[in-house]
C-alpha cells in the first residue's frame, strides 16, 4: 500500500512542482520555504543546537501553533537542557512560530513526505522525539522515523468529523501507519475514540485536554488589547461587532446583523475579518453593495491613512483575529453559518466575550457545549436570528459581562493540558 501511496504522490507531485515553480519565478512566494521543504538549505537553520536530547515539534500552521506554544514552554521549563526543533507546514505559521515559541531552539519548514526528502531532514535534525500537534499523517516520515528509533507522538490530537470520514474510507491503510505512532494524546473522549475507530490501538491513546486552553488564557492580556486598539486607531466612544474568520454567504448575514445594530447603536462599528484574505475585494463589494461605503482596510491603517468615520474595517491580514477579538463589545464567529465546522470560539471566550455562531459547529463540539452552559456561546440558525440575538444581549450590558466573565473562566478552568502533553513528550526522551 505504500508503494501505491508513494506511486499516487510521485503523480500528483508534476503539477504541484509546475505550480511552485511558476509562483516562485512570479511573485517571489515559497522561495526558502519550498525548498527547505524538499531538504535544502536546512543546516543554518539548525546551526545553532547542542548536543543532547532534542525533541521536534511539527505544527502546521497557525492554529497548531497556537497550542504547541505552551507545550514548548512547558518542556524547556522541565528540562531546560532539552533541544526543541520546531517546525511548521506554512510560512505564516513559520512567522507566527518565531513570535510566539520563544523557547524553541531553531525553526524548520516540514519535508515534503517524499522519501529523499524526509531522509535528509531527519539527517540534520536527529531528533530523538517527534512529537505531532494535532493530527497531520504522512506515512513516508512516520515509518522513517520508526526505523530509526525515534519515538513519534501526537499531542494535542483532534479528528474532526469530516477527516474520521475520509481516514474511515481507507482505515486498511492508516491501521498499518499508525503503528508507527508510539502514544497519542487527544483532546477529547471523542476524539480518542476517533483514532481508535481508524485503526490505532487503545494502549497508546490518552486524553489529556486542549493545550490552546492555556495558549489563550496566557495571551489574553491588556497590553495586547491597548497593542490592536492603537493600531485601529480605536476611539474611547466606539463600540464594534467583530465578525471572525468569515466565508462566502456569511458575510450577508453579518452585515444584515450589524445594519440593525447600527440603526439602533449609531457608535457601533464592524470589523470584519475573512477566512482566507484573498478574498478581501469581494468583500468589500459586498459591503458596498449593501450601502456600506465607509470602509479601511488594515492594510490601509497600517501603511499610514488614518481613520476617520469608517464604519467597517476590512482585516486583510493574516495571524491579527486574537488580538481583533479583544475589541468585540459582541463577536460572531464564521465557518458556522455555512457548512465548514465552525472556527476556534476560545479565542473569543479568552476574552471574556460573549460569541454567536451558527449550526457547523462540528470540528469545535465540545468547546460550543461548554460556553453554551456558560451562557457566554449562543448558537443561530440564520441572520435574523443573529440580529434578533445581539440586540437582545445588548439591550443588558451586565447580563453581557457576566456571560462573558463565565466564558472566560470555563478557559482558565481547563488549564493543564500543556503540561500534560509536555510530561508525556518527556516521558519518552529517555
């Protein structure tokens, strides 16, 4: 089966190389991260390690990182002798990583899962400990690092529903790679019991929480708030409805919302932050369409036009949406109003804000129970329901603050994965 995997991916790989190359002669994109990923230009990089027990740690991208920060924290605080490798798939999640995984001792772009790849990589790091934040499979570099004898881990671990459906289709295969996993710790009961259902066996898996738990309730702080609040260009009587993480068709349903906020709270502004950023002009012509015309990007704030009456601010950035939170008088969290799973509601909850989102709320189920109980995550099924929803809360800014005070204190109350996670990482260095 791997022999077909690797035949599958040697196929799929021409178009992707045509597609890099082109994009890198063009626009200078994935330069150092592209080829790093196939294996070069890896030893500056590593330059700088010592000799002793080193534990990779891959993240994806943003999200992941998010969530190994504390877990990295957590490690060197234990054993500050141990190396930390820390690796992302993407080079906003490589910035961000540099940012916020103070503690680690070099940074790496993730190998491309071709053999030649993976062998050079694991050449120049020689980790001792592999450990995985959240669930990313690539077959060719787990079994690599099984035949060396290196412990590979997963920590942190989620299945979401839509992945548990495409692994299920070919659990003959994944049964076989995840033996090549020596313990995986999961976020949730259901999460575990998703894992074991594609193939891994019950022994290694332990469910030890969220780390992004701790990641949250540690960045929350008024420093970062008054950092974003200055950037903006935030006045003292402003109030804002911050729309996060936003997909084609939701955005309607927002500005409906905000509409009827604005008519009845003249101070109200909209901040609205879309999914992907290439999709920032056709936002605003949604916007303007709906007779929205006071409009600034971030872009155009930070490069210098100050703000003045603009109604909406456009959030044409990556890696902000934390910070952005922090403003929200009220928040709605995208993904959710449309069939994508929803997005990360503790970011929001780590502010102490009170969050509507709509029924896709799968891929962050036990996160909408928890704040549903707290009163602080309100669930809609359309935009009148989001309109209808906000004015109501807003009509009782005490009710909003104690919804809110209780969102915040189901995050602090499940602080401690981190460490968790970091004793199990430890536990398998030796």
């Amino acid at each position: 089966m791997r022999f077909l995997y690797n035949t599958l991916l040697l196929i799929a790989a021409v178009p992707g190389l045509i597609f890099f190359s082109l994009k890198i002669l063009i626009t200078g994109k994935y330069r150092n991260s592209f080829i790093q990923k196939l294996g070069g230009r890896q030893e500056s990089m590593l330059a700088g390690l010592k000799k002793g027990t080193r534990v990779w740690i891959h993240a994806v991208s943003v999200g992941e990182v998010t969530a190994a920060a504390p877990i990295v924290a957590s490690i060197k605080n234990r054993r500050p002798d141990v190396q930390v490798v820390f690796s992302t798939s993407t080079e906003t999640g490589q910035g961000m990583a540099k940012g916020l995984v103070k503690e680690a001792d070099a940074f790496i772009y993730f190998p491309l899962d071709f053999p030649c790849a993976v062998h050079k990589t694991l050449d120049l790091v020689r980790p001792d400990v592999f450990a995985l934040v959240e669930t990313e499979i690539w077959p060719n570099f787990l079994v690599a690092c099984n035949r060396r004898g290196i412990s590979s881990l997963i920590v942190n671990g989620r299945i979401s529903p839509r992945s548990f459906g495409k692994y299920q289709k070919t659990v003959f295969f994944w049964r076989r790679i995840l033996e090549n996993i020596a313990e995986a710790g999961m976020i949730s009961d259901i999460d575990a019991s998703r894992i074991t259902g594609i193939g891994m066996a019950a022994g290694k898996i332990k469910v030890l929480g969220n780390a992004k738990y701790d990641a949250l309730a540690a960045m929350a702080s008024p420093a970062l708030h008054e950092d974003i609040a200055g950037r903006l260009q935030v006045q003292n009587h402003e109030k804002f409805l911050v729309a996060g993480s936003t997909h084609p068709g939701e955005e309607d349903a927002v500005i409906e919302a905000y509409k009827k906020l604005l008519a009845r709270y003249p101070e109200f502004r909209l901040i609205l932050v879309p999914r992907h950023i290439e999709r920032t002009r056709d936002v605003i012509g949604v916007l303007r369409q709906a007779g929205l015309n006071d409009i600034i990007t971030y872009t155009e704030i930070s490069s210098g036009r100050p703000r003045r009456n603009e109604k909406v601010i456009v959030v044409d950035v990556i890696g902000e949406l934390f910070k952005i939170y922090s403003l929200g008088t009220i928040v709605y969290c995208g993904g959710s109003l449309v069939p994508k799973g929803g997005q990360n509601i503790l970011e929001a909850a780590a502010w102490g804000r009170v969050i509507f989102y709509g029924p896709s709320m799968e891929d962050f189920s036990q996160e909408a129970a928890l704040l549903e109980d707290a009163g602080a995550g309100i669930r809609i099924r359309d935009a009148r329901e989001l309109s209808e929803g906000m004015l109501e809360i807003l009509a009782d800014p005490q009710d909003a603050r104690r919804r809110g005070e209780r969102g915040r204190a189901v995050v602090l109350a499940n602080m401690g994965a981190a460490e968790r996670y970091a004793e199990m990482i430890i536990g398998h260095t030796g």
